[in-house]
C-alpha cells in the first residue's frame, strides 16, 4: 500500500528537529519522528499510522557517533544496530549490547535501523530495551530550549510502546556504564529465524576465580516492559559458575512476570522458558 501524505522534513541538528516538532504542535498537527524507519514505514503503508508530518532524522550525523566517555559509553541514539554490534569500543565495555543487537532482524535491518529508534519504539519483544535495562544505561532526552534530562533504563520503559519521551523531546544519546572484563550473552527463543524473541534473557557476569561475583539480567517479552530480574542476581551472587548451581539460581526468573499470552505460547510457558534461557545464558556468559 501507499503511506497517506504528509509534510517531510530532514534537519541537520538537534535543534533545528525540535524546532520542527514544535512547530507542528502549534498548528495542531500530528507528527512522528522516524529513526531508520524500520518500524515507522510498514505502519505508515499499512496506514495503521498517517501522520501529517515527519521529522527524518536520518541527517543529522551527530546524532550517530559512538564515543568512551570516561566511565560510560556514550552510543547516539541514531547509531545503526550495524555499527553497535561492531564498534569496538561496544564489544569491549559493553558486549551484552553488541550480542544482543547481532540478533535484531536480518543484516538488511540491521544496517538501517538505529539503537535509539528501537529503544523509543520500546516493542517488549525488541530484543534492545531488556540488556539496556540490565547494564543499567541512561537516556539523555532533549526538549525544547535545548534542555537535557536523564533518565535511567528503569523509568524510561512506561508501558507497551510507550517511553519517557515526551511530545516535543527526543531521544538523543544512550550512556551505558563500561563492564569491561565482563562475560556476556544474549538468548533468545523465537519459532523462525529473525523473528521477534518469545522470551530473551540478557545476561552479564564479572566472574572470579570461577565464583560469579556480580550479576545484571534483563528478560525481553515478559511484560509489557522489560523486566530486571533482582532476584535471580542475588541468587547467582557468590554461587560457583556450574550447571547445577546456575540452574537452581535461574529457575524463579519468570516469578512475578506477567508475560503474554498469545499464538505463539501462553504466559506459563513463557515462564518456563525465561528459567532454561537464563540458565543457558549465564554458563555461556561465565564461560562454563
């Protein structure tokens, strides 16, 4: 199908977009903000969405840079999934990420969708949102005037599709803090290649002398966001990096989830998956 019309813009700058954001607002017009587009073109030529204006941001080159930032990584939120997933500097201080992103969609997605577009789309099967959540990240979000706010991983997941990003504000950089040294994996359970994750588990360890010392996981499509799972961290916390151990510290990671119930596999199921993911996600993160 063809998308509906609308008014296209392209800016060069952060400010120049939100000047454009709030331009359409004072005329009372519905606008979207498109990243890489992934998302955003299959519903506008479906006309599931037709809004009267869109701001590309696909110009604004800024916006795409992946710098160390001292204790933090600092990734734009329009870096493509190609270039997380193999930056070095990603791979390095923040594998999970890297891991996670190699298994968004097909290279052809991969080389024009963004790591800000799919955090704000905050599908809660995508499988960005839950190993963001678990390395703790920050997002800066940009508003009108040129102000900045932060806002941690945790608050930034509101509901189904929907972020701290306000109308008039955009996403503009991800800090993630550095966890270098530390192991890493991303599972994640879907019927056919490239689909989105029934259940994902985003796992990263800082193992010692064969004693996990410290644990971060996230679980994608347990909720309608993703889902930090506390308890399984402190059950691995001091626990030695074998089967058994790791097993009986990961059964409960669907406790307390609500995940969907659909075509795909009901909420239990979904349960018990999260468990075996988990499980497999930690030894391979341990290296065990």
């Amino acid at each position: 199908m063809i998308p509906a019309a609308f008014d296209y813009h392209a800016p060069t700058s952060v400010d120049e977009a939100l000047q454009l954001l709030a331009a359409a607002a004072a005329d009372g017009k519905d606008v979207k903000v498109m990243g890489g587009g992934q998302s955003l073109i299959p519903v506008l030529r479906l006309r599931l969405a037709a809004p009267e204006v869109i701001v590309d941001l696909g110009r604004i080159g800024d916006l795409a840079d992946v710098r160390d930032d001292g204790d933090a990584l600092v990734i734009g939120a329009m870096a493509t999934h190609d270039t997380v997933l193999r930056h070095e500097l990603v791979r390095q201080h923040a594998l999970l990420l890297a891991l996670a992103t190699e298994t968004v969609a097909d290279p052809q997605v991969r080389h024009r969708g963004t790591f800000g577009g799919a955090l704000v789309h905050a599908d809660p099967a995508g499988d960005l949102p839950a190993p963001t959540l678990a390395l703790g990240a920050e997002m800066v979000i940009a508003g009108a005037g040129g102000e900045r706010r932060t806002v941690a991983a945790a608050d930034f997941f509101q509901d189904l599709f929907t972020t701290a990003v306000g109308e008039g504000e955009l996403l503009v950089q991800v800090r993630v803090p550095k966890y270098t040294g530390w192991g890493a994996c991303y599972e994640k359970f879907n019927r056919i290649s490239h689909a989105w994750a029934m259940v994902g588990a985003a796992v990263a360890l800082k193992v010692e002398g064969g004693t996990i010392a410290e644990a971060r996981v996230g679980l994608t499509n347990m909720g309608s966001v993703p889902v930090r799972a506390t308890g399984v961290e402190a059950a691995l916390v001091g626990q030695r990096a074998t089967s058994d151990a790791v097993r009986v510290a990961c059964a409960a990671a669907g406790d307390g989830t609500t995940p969907p119930t659909d075509a795909n596999a009901d909420a239990d199921y979904r349960r018990h998956l999260a468990g075996v993911l988990t499980g497999r996600a930690v030894l391979s993160a341990a290296g065990a």
